[in-house]
C-alpha cells in the first residue's frame, strides 16, 4: 500500500515537471522567433496566465465565484513597488515577500468568504476589487494617488549578459516572467493533482457529502482563497513591473478579463487557463488584422475587442460551458 | 445645519434612485434566481436611446416613455436569449453541482454587461454626453433662501413611489402577480399547479428591465452619459439589496434609502473619493451582522 501511494506521489510529481519542462521549452522558443512587439505581448502572456490560474483555482476547482481578484494583484504590485522603491530591494527579493503579502490579504478575504456562497461572495469581491484601488489616493503619502509607483524590470545583471548575451528590454521582461510562471504551473498542476485538489473538487460538488467524509470544508475554503491569492499576487506584481504600479493599472474589469479568460479557455484545466490567456492577450492583434481590411472608424476597433470577448463568454457559457480545453467533459452526464 | 439639511435632501432623492435599482436586482433573484450583474449595462443602453431620441427633436417624455419600453424589452429578450437556454441546462456536468449553477449565470450576466457596454462604445461615440432632466435642477427659494431641494428631486421622489406603488399593487392585486410570487416562493410547485415559469421569469426580467431604465434617466442627468457612468449604480444597488434582504422588495427600497443616506453624508462631511470604501464597509458589516438583509427570510442562504 505504501509502496503503491509512493510511485502515485512520483508520478504525480513527474508528471507536473513534465508538463512545465514543455511550457518552457515551447515559450524559450516562441520567444526566440518573435519581434519585440510579440516577446512583450508573451511575456504579458506569461503574467496574465498565472492570475488566471487563480481564477482557475478559485472558480472551478473549488467552486467560489471571486470577482475581485484584480484588488488582490493589486496587493502584490503595490508590495512589490514599496519594497523595491523605498527599500531598493531586488525585484527576486521583492516579488516572493509581496506574494506572501498577497496571501495574508487573501487569507482576510477568505474568512469574510467562507461565509458566503454564490451571487453574495461574487458581488462583495466585486465591490472589494472597486474600493481597493481607492485606497491608493486616501494614503497618498505612501501609495501616491493616481500617478503611481513608477518600476520597471530594468536590465539583466552582468553574469546573466555574459553568458547568455545582452537581451534586448522585452526579452529581459519575459526571462523575468518566465521562471515565475514555470513555478507556478508546476506549482498549480502538483496541488490539483494531490490530496487539496481533490478536497477543492469535493466541496465544489457536493458540500455536505465533503464534510461527510472529513473534510473541513470552512478551512479548505479559506486555504484555497490563501493559494488563489498568492498566484493573484504574484501575476500582480509582475504586471506592475511592465512600468507603473497605480489604481489605473489594476481596475475592476482586470479582473473580468481574467475570469473571461479562464471560462473562454475552460474553467476546470490548466491548459484551458493558457489557451484562455492567448486568446485574450493576442485578440486585439488578430481582430486588428481582420479589420484592417475595412475603413472602419477608429471607435469601432476601440471597443471591438471587448465586444468579441464578450460574446465570445456569453456564447462559451451558453453552448459550451466546459470551454475550449474542457469539450470532453461534456460527454459524461 | 445647512450641510446637514443638504445631506438629508440629497440622500432621499438620490436614495430613491438607489432603491429603485435595488428593487430591480431584487426582482430578477426572485423571479429567477439570478444576479443580474448586466442590470446598469440594460439601463445605460436605453438611456442613450433616449437620448438620441431627445437629441433628434423628440420631446423630453418620447425619449422617456420609449426607454421605459425598450427596457422592458431588452430585460426579456436577454432572458429568452441567454438565461433561459442556460436554466435548462443542467445535464451537463459542468452544471452538476449547486456551487457551479450559481457561478455560472453571474458569468453569463458579466457577458451580457460587457457586450452592451462595448455595444454603446461602438454606436454612440465613446465620449461623454449629457442628459437633460425635465424638472429645473435649481433648488426652491424659501422666503429669499435658496433650499438644497430641487423640482427634479420632487420629481425623482414621485416617479420612485408611483413605481414602488404600482409593482407592490401587481404583486398583491393581479393574478399574474400572485403567479410570479409563487414562482419566486417554490418553482416546481408552482410549474406543477399550472403556471408557465417561463413567462413569469421573463415578466420579472421585464419589469426590472424597465425599473432600472427608470433608474437610469432618474441617475443621468447629474453625471454624464458614458457607456460606464453606471457601473457605480450598480455596486451601490447590490450593496442596497443585500442590506434590505435580497428577496425582498420592500427591504431593496429600505437598503436603497440607507445607502442614498450613507453616500451622501460621507460626500457632505468626507470626501467623496472615500464613498466606495463606505459602500464596502456597509455591505461587510450587513453581512456578517445580518448576512439574510433586513428584511430577507432566513431560508434563503444558509451560513
């Protein structure tokens, strides 16, 4: 029996490590045929990935609808921004103390939540995500009001250049966002695998039926808003170092894109988030392509985006709401 | 003294907006079950059909009366559209679990915010415009002062109550009315005892389509027009909901009311950067002292 639980530990864990050695591989070359333009829009590509990856987590592992996701990146970007301003830290110091500012923000969060069910817990985070960033202007003294923390993932240090050559500023960015994502994959692919993962998956089934086989679903709840917040704070921290750290970089509808992305892409898998985080990111791209083609005027392909993501959603959650990753699930009844 | 007079004028008037938009979210989650997070989105498209309206020569009441109308319609078409092939769904096993179902609508109601505020973008310019009211928005002289209370606030006061005394009279007189609340009260009994749920769930989302319209011309004209100026509305509406108890009507207008009061004390003596962090506070401390409202049955969530 040991021996048996032993290689399900191994393999779980190999199989996780698998999976990020490929996620790497494929974005190292990805980002080697891309322009400039392309390596930034990857490397928001990589950010945005982890912060769906919350959602993920959150929404369709453990069945608790947060809409306010947004604040709790805003969280690890303004930790990130104070940290690496006042104190002048390293943003590899910088980035692991403010996720665990993320998850104490994320732990208050989920004691209010655990409370709450549905419509309640979907509306209150959203009305967190809407005050948080207000709390930039009541503290102007620290947080600087609406203008910002202005910080940047500046240049690679000189080991780096030597051995692997001078990257250009949006390469640096990407080599930046690349091992954090890689850990969090790896990190969110173990936890779904393991013992959590499958209390998360029970509470969202059925409540009762958990707590009938032992499982605290109070506490599990609470855990997971800790481990969603970490990867929030995470992806909020790194998407404030593209170069400004304000309410404006962190608005309410940050964190509808990320749920979009993650129902788009399917809400229960991982692959489903990183397809989500593509069509998201690169939508704007391909729909500019399209129109290109027609003299249309500037506001149409202003709000085009939006539109076509969100009738893209309503046409998800309609048809198919398992997502694009999750068509199999549909099968079984 | 005057600020505080102020503070009470402009609370009731603004209040009875706030009421009227909790009133609508609280019909459609009787109603249907459901959120309707894309309830200002419905109510900013109108009013800039009305204002398009008014802006071709039409007269003010043209512009409000077909609002009114193409809000009531828009409600019902988005519940045969989108809800209603969403609540007959629940094979799929995805919609398996109780956690997923309540999910699942408020993301589809998000949709449904984001296509009509992109829509609005794409139609009606992206900038901002105003919106005339029909009253004057100076406020009476009383022997030689000038009053914090304007023609318009009677006005938004009447148009609230004549909504709130009409709805509360189709619940309790009309047989269509007593449907609708048996619906609210037990969906399958009342399938089973002869009603057409599908029609009643599209009334509710009818009539709070036209409520918000309502709300939206009664908001419009102290703020400018733009395809997000009502998002605010809606948090504050929700919030007012909650603390009324969101299956009950008379408790969305009580909340709506407490909160018009609440935001309009905090802009008088604070600033008013600090109203969303009020309208947090109210809704955190409603839910943990009275998490069901103050007037919400007990039945409806456990905790």
């Amino acid at each position: 029996m040991c021996v048996v639980s032993k290689l399900k530990a191994h393999s779980t864990a190999r199989k996780s490590l698998i999976r990020t050695l490929i996620f790497v591989i494929v974005i190292l070359f990805l980002g080697s045929r891309f322009d400039a333009y392309n390596q930034g829009q990857l490397s928001v590509v990589l950010i945005l990935f982890i912060g769906v990856l919350s959602v993920t987590i959150l929404t369709g592992i453990s069945g608790q609808l947060s809409l306010g996701q947004g604040a709790l990146m805003a969280v690890g970007g303004y930790c990130t921004a104070l940290l690496m301003t006042n104190y002048k830290l390293s943003l590899w110091i910088a980035i692991p103390v403010s996720i665990i500012g993320a998850a104490i923000a994320g732990l208050l969060l989920g004691v209010a939540a655990a409370r709450l069910s549905g419509p309640y817990l979907a509306g209150t985070t959203l009305v967190v995500a809407l005050a948080i960033p207000t709390l930039a202007n009541r503290f102007f003294s620290v947080f600087k009001g609406d203008e910002g923390l202005p910080v940047d993932v500046g240049y690679s240090p000189k080991w780096f250049s030597n051995t692997f050559g001078e990257p250009t500023y949006e390469q640096w960015q990407l080599y930046v966002a690349l091992p954090f994502a890689a850990i969090a994959l790896f990190f969110a692919s173990n936890i779904l695998l393991s013992r959590s993962g499958r209390m998360w998956r029970s509470i969202r089934d059925h409540e009762s039926a958990a707590s009938l086989c032992g499982v605290n679903f109070s506490r599990q709840k609470i855990f997971v808003f800790v481990v969603s917040a970490s990867f929030a704070g995470l992806s909020g921290a790194l998407y404030g170092l593209r170069g400004l750290v304000g309410p404006s970089v962190y608005p309410v509808s940050l964190s509808l894109t990320l749920l979009t992305a993650a129902v788009l892409g399917g809400i229960r898998s991982i692959s489903g988030a990183f397809i989500g985080t593509i069509i998201i990111v690169f939508l704007p791209d391909w729909i500019d392509l399209v129109i290109d083609n027609f003299e249309l005027s500037e506001q149409v392909s202003n709000y085009m985006p939006a539109l076509i993501s969100s009738v893209l959603l309503i046409l998800t959650v309609v048809i198919n709401p398992a997502g694009v990753a999750g068509t199999k699930l549909h099968k079984h009844k | 003294m005057d600020t505080f007079l102020s503070a009470i004028f402009s609370g009731t008037s603004r209040g009875a907006i706030f009421a009227l938009v909790a009133l609508g979210l609280v019909l459609v989650w009787r109603g249907a079950g459901i959120v309707n997070f894309a309830q200002m989105g419905q109510a900013m498209f109108t009013t800039y059909i009305a204002s398009t309206l008014i802006a071709n020569g039409n007269s003010y009441w043209i512009g409000f009366v077909v609002a009114l109308v193409s809000g009531a319609a828009l409600g019902s078409i988005l519940d045969v559209l989108v809800m209603r092939p969403l609540s007959n769904k629940k094979k799929t096993e995805l919609l398996s679990s109780d956690s997923m179902r309540a999910a699942i609508p408020v993301i589809a109601s998000l949709g449904i915010l984001g296509v009509l505020q992109a829509l609005a973008g794409i139609i009606w310019a992206a900038e901002e415009r105003g919106f005339p009211a029909p009253a004057k928005q100076e406020g009476f002289t009383v022997a030689g002062n000038v009053m914090p209370f304007t023609a318009f606030d009677v006005f938004v006061i009447t148009c609230v109550a004549i909504t709130l005394i009409l709805t509360s009279l189709f619940f309790k007189r009309t047989g269509m009315g007593l449907a609708m609340r048996a619906t609210a009260l037990n969906q399958e009994v009342a399938k089973l005892s002869g009603i057409r749920t599908n029609r009643t769930r599209t009334l509710s989302w009818a009539i709070s389509g036209a409520a918000s319209s309502l709300a939206g011309l009664l908001l419009t004209p102290s703020s400018n027009l733009s395809p997000n100026t009502l998002d605010l509305a809606l948090f504050i509406g929700f919030t007012a909901a909650v603390v009324g108890g969101l299956d009950s009507p008379v408790g969305a207008v009580l909340g709506g009311f407490i909160l018009g009061m609440v935001i309009s004390f905090v802009t008088f003596y604070d600033t008013p950067e600090d109203v969303f962090l009020a309208i947090l506070a109210v809704l955190l401390l409603s839910l943990i002292i009275r998490p069901h409202g103050i007037l919400g049955s007990k039945d409806v969530r456990r905790v």
